[in-house]
C-alpha cells in the first residue's frame, strides 16, 4: 500500500507529454473521480487522456483493457479489489498504474508494480479522496460523497456542511 505522499509524487511528476488511461467506476462517485482528475490532467496540459468509464456487470479490468490504447500512465479510481483481473501484471506491462480506491478489502493487489492507496479506516468515498489529493471542483467530490452514501457517516459530515456553509443555495417558493 502505497503513502499519501509516495501518491502525491507520482501526481506531481505527471508531464504533460504523458499519454494517460483513466479508467473509473460508472457510478456518481466514480464519475466525480473520474471528472476531477481530468480535469487536473488537462490544468497540467496533459493532450492525450484516454476515459474509460467502467461498468462492473460480472466484469473486471481484463474485459476492459482489449479497448485500451497504449499509454505511459494508467490511473483506476473507484474500483473495488474483486473487480481487477489477478493477472493484472500481465495485463498491464509497461505502464505506472496509480490504483485509488475506498473499498474494503483483506490485502492489497499482489502487484507490486502498482501504485495502491485506498482509505479503509474511515468510510471516504474516491471523490473525496482523490479531491483531497488534487483540490479541484469542491461541490462535484461533495456530490460524489453523497451519492456514495458518505453523508450517513459522521467523518464527512464536516467536509459536506462545510462547503453548504460556503455556498448560497436560494430556496424557491413554488
């Protein structure tokens, strides 16, 4: 399992130049993710960004990659451990994999080649955890937390009142 900060280095060292994969959960929270990193990515000047949303019907990542171009980076958001091929490291040769995710599981991928960070001691959704990596649009990680069913749990209360704090909402009469 990879620190926060070995994380935010392989982030940081992102070039421009870089043909990046983003593969994420088609759920809101794994949209959010997904829409949040791009969006750094293209604010770093990055050109050539492959999007792969993910549907998770009796699939994993080896039914995907036949559909994948050929890339220097490959970053998987929102996709629990049971839906990643185990011969992953096949699948994958020559690429750095960035792997964020929130959900539960008893070990890490058996891929030492991927860089994996997952928050599992409190309930995070990925919007949350890769919007407090990479900042960016606070009110799309906020409605990716919700859709999650973050906001039933105590430790994103404060992230989601916060920015409810922070913003006017106009109540209409009807």
């Amino acid at each position: 399992m990879a620190s926060k900060l070995e994380v935010e280095n392989f982030i940081k060292d992102i070039k421009p130049e870089d043909k990046i994969n983003l593969i994420f959960h088609n759920d809101l929270d794994g949209f959010a993710s997904g829409i949040l990193f791009y969006d750094y990515l293209k604010d770093k000047g990055c050109k050539d960004i492959g999007i792969y949303p993910f549907v998770i019907i009796n699939g994993n990542l080896k039914d995907i990659k036949e559909n994948l171009r050929d890339r220097d980076k490959l970053i998987i958001l929102d996709l629990a451990k049971n839906t990643i091929h185990p011969k992953i490291t096949e699948l994958l040769q020559g690429e750095e994999v960035l792997y964020i995710d929130h959900h539960k599981t008893d070990s890490p991928l058996e891929n030492k080649n991927i860089l994996e960070y997952r928050i599992t001691e409190r309930y995070t959704p990925c919007s949350r955890i890769v919007y407090e990596l990479i900042d960016g649009k606070e009110w799309l990680s906020v409605a990716g937390t919700i859709s999650d069913y973050g906001d039933r749990y105590p430790e994103n209360k404060e992230f989601i009142e916060g920015f409810l704090k922070r913003i006017t909402i106009h109540q209409i009469n009807i």
